[in-house]
C-alpha cells in the first residue's frame, strides 16, 4: 500500500513539473512568432505610408512605416463598384486593381455632393492597364454625404466623409501608394526580404548602367517586349561624357523607394537626383514596373510619376537636366582656359592675341581698350622678360550672366616682381568671353 502511495505521489509530481512548462512553452513560441505583413509591400519608405483597399471585406488601410516596422494605423469602412471583378472598361461600375497614385486633391467647394467633403483622384488607367486595354477614368477615392452602402460606388472608393478628412492626413500626393485588391494576403516578414534585396539590387545596378554604362548594358534591364523611349540617350552620353575625364562627375541618386507588389508585377517608385559637384538636382518621381523572367528581374515599363515644371521638355527630363547642371561646369572651364590663354600671350609679349580678350567697350582706371593695349605694348618692348601666372581661382556669376574672376597673380619681369590679387570682369560677345573691366590690388609687403 505505501509503495502504490509513493507512485502515485511520484506520477503527480512528475505530472505538475511538465504540466508548469506548458503555458511557458506555448509562451516562447508566440513571443518568437515571425510577424506577418501584407505582400503587397515589399518595403515602404521611412515615414511613408500605403493605402490599402480590400474590396472582399469592403474596409480601407493604412499601413505606415515608423522605426523599419510596417503597421496597420488606419482601418474604416469602404464601399467600391457596385459590380464585382476587375474593372475593364468606362461605365462597367466595377473598380479597379493594381498600384495606382493619388494626384490632387479636391475640397468640398469645387465637388458635387457625391463626392463628399474631400476627394483624391489616382493615376487609373495606368501604363499597365492601357497596354492591358483597359479604359474609363475618374477613379477616385472620395467622401460621400449619403449614408455608406457596401459596394454601391460606380467604381470608386468611397469613404464617410469624417474618413475621408482623417485619410487625408496619411496622403502625400503623387507618392502615398493606394493598392487595391479583392483580398490581402499576409506573409511573413522574411518572405519579403530576399525578394526586396533583388529588387534593390536590381535597381542600383540599373542606375549605375544609366549613370556610366554603355547603351547595351542599360537596355540589358529590359524586358525584350518592351523597349523604352530611347531617343534622348545620344544627347545623355555627350553630356556624360563631357562633364570629367576619365569618367563622368554627374551621379544618378535613388532616394525613397517604394517597391509594391501585384499581380506578378513590381512597382517601383522612387525620388530620382541628378548630382553633380556640389549641385543636387531633383529629377523627378520615377516608376519602373519589374517582372520576374525565369530567375531574372526585367523591366516592363517606366514612366515619370512627376517632373519638375522646368525639366518637362522635349528633350527628356534627363537631358534638360544634365544640360541645366554641366552647362555652368562647361562654361566655367571655357573661362578658365581663357584666362590661361591671356596670361600666355601676356607672358609671351604676344600683344595682338593679349589685345583680342579684351572687349571693345573695355574701361579701366581711367583708360580705354586703346590706351589699356598700347601702355601695355610699351611695357612689352622695355622689359626683357614677363611672367605672368595666377592661382587660386574662383569664378562668380552676377544676374546678367556675367562672370567676375578674382585670382592671386603673380608677375615678374626685368623690370617689376609684384604679386596680389587681380579682378576680372567677362562679359560674353558674339560668344566669346571677353574682359570689360580689370583691376588690380597690390599685395603689401
């Protein structure tokens, strides 16, 4: 009988023990649980939120991403097209799915009552539903003054019109994603890691072929059903070309990039630069389409989301941009080569080619061009010898496209050893710089 008691009381000990490590086992694993995200975002630039639509449920998102964490911060009822299934065609009542922008926003005083307190119009159709076919227009996502019915919309998405105000708040125009689909799946985090390296990877390598590469390399990205405009590449490689030596000083900067993910397609868009030296120039909101063809990433269609009004020109927004950053560097290095040229012919006593940089209208401490040329043709025949040579250059443009050069000079002859800083002023002739005015600051000794 104690024998039996004792194993009885061994079993319940042994019983408690395992049965203490049951909630505490469950625990670690939902604290190691991998968490899940939408896989229509890959990844969402910092401080950037994403619409999303899921027409099934009828109920709008809003994903933001804060501290490289995605997380649902919004949620509000819906209604879209009153028909189900993908929209096709104008007047089908259906709404559309896919990547799509928001363009500009309407108040209430510019909207009919059907559209509520607040609009925002998206970019649908785009490039991948017209080359689908698809058509119709006005897809908006908009408040409503009715009581909200589930799936009663001509295609739109409508939201209460305290909604639509809250929505707006999560909006940048042009930027702020809105995907809409019949159904959100979720995946896990790690899912979308490997992919989105491809995507990036993908994208440095194909800004690194835009930026220096040859015109195959950078076509190598494309898809071989689809061929971009490519008629600016020419005007882009002399530009290129012509900015350093041995290699190019303008550097293509990809900033803030979004990759989304919908039916087999990826969605890039990101803030394109044109740097050069010292100078950024802000190219514009671009959009590359990517689709995966066997194991490689190819693109298969880009447009520019949004250029600057200055850069939208028929030569391409890249060339208009590249010209508007080298043509100063190009200008410059003519001046510069100028003023070495003047100061040869000044140190050579070669006075007809000395005389030619200066304009005819020249004046300078009391002088003109013919008394300026012929006091120094004078000091030519005396001296045995004359150096000239300057250093330390800086160039500075004025608003009538005038250009004041300002170097330490340095002169020495049989006669004269000075040196202090010499002033310039150019002003540009039949295309040609020329000196209008000089003046000169002896150094102190």
């Amino acid at each position: 009988m104690g024998n039996r008691v004792l194993s009885y009381r061994l079993k319940f000990f042994f019983l408690s023990i395992i049965l203490c490590f049951i909630p505490f086992a469950s625990s670690a694993t939902d604290d190691t649980a991998e968490p899940m995200i939408p896989s229509v975002i890959l990844q969402l630039p910092e401080n950037e939120n994403a619409i999303l639509v899921e027409k099934s449920t009828q109920k709008l998102f809003v994903y933001e991403n804060t501290e490289n964490q995605l997380l649902s911060v919004f949620e509000v009822p819906c209604s879209t097209g009153e028909v189900g299934g993908v929209k096709r065609k104008a007047g089908d009542k259906k709404t559309p799915e896919g990547i799509y922008f928001l363009k500009d926003e309407y108040e209430d005083r510019y909207l009919s009552p059907i559209y509520g307190l607040k609009a925002f119009p998206t970019d649908y159709p785009n490039l991948l539903d017209r080359r689908q076919g698809k058509n119709g227009s006005a897809i908006w996502i908009h408040g409503t003054n009715k009581k909200l019915v589930p799936m009663d919309s001509n295609g739109c998405i409508a939201l209460n019109n305290p909604d639509i105000l809250k929505l707006s708040d999560f909006i940048t125009l042009e930027s702020t994603p809105v995907i809409i689909v019949d159904q959100v799946q979720k995946v896990k985090i790690s899912t979308q890691e490997l992919l989105k390296k491809q995507i990036l990877d993908a994208l440095d390598q194909w800004g690194r072929a835009l930026e220096s590469g040859t015109y195959h390399e950078y076509l190598s990205f494309y898809s071989s059903e689809y061929f971009p405009d490519i008629s600016w590449w020419e005007s882009w490689l002399d530009l290129r070309k012509g900015t350093g030596n041995p290699g190019p000083d303008v550097k293509i900067n990809i900033e803030k990039t979004g990759i989304y993910f919908h039916d087999q397609v990826f969605v890039v868009l990101f803030d394109a630069f044109l740097i050069s030296k010292e100078n950024k120039l802000f190219l514009g909101k671009q959009e590359l389409f990517f689709e995966k063809q066997g194991e490689t990433l190819k693109i298969i269609g880009d447009v520019f989301q949004h250029v600057p009004k200055n850069l939208k020109t028929e030569e391409g927004v890249l060339v208009a941009a590249a010209k508007s950053l080298v043509a100063p560097q190009r200008q410059e290095k003519i001046i510069l080569d100028m003023i070495d040229q003047w100061l040869l012919a000044w140190s050579s006593k070669d006075m007809d080619t000395y005389a030619s940089f200066y304009a005819q209208d020249f004046y300078s401490d009391g002088m003109n061009k013919n008394t300026w040329v012929n006091r120094k043709r004078k000091l030519s025949n005396i001296y045995d010898f004359i150096q000239v040579t300057g250093k330390d250059v800086v160039l500075k443009k004025n608003k009538n496209d005038e250009y004041e050069v300002i170097f330490f000079q340095e002169y020495e002859s049989s006669g004269l050893t000075t040196s202090g800083t010499k002033r310039l002023k150019l002003v540009n002739k039949g295309g040609s710089w020329k000196i209008s005015q000089e003046s000169w600051k002896e150094k102190l000794h």
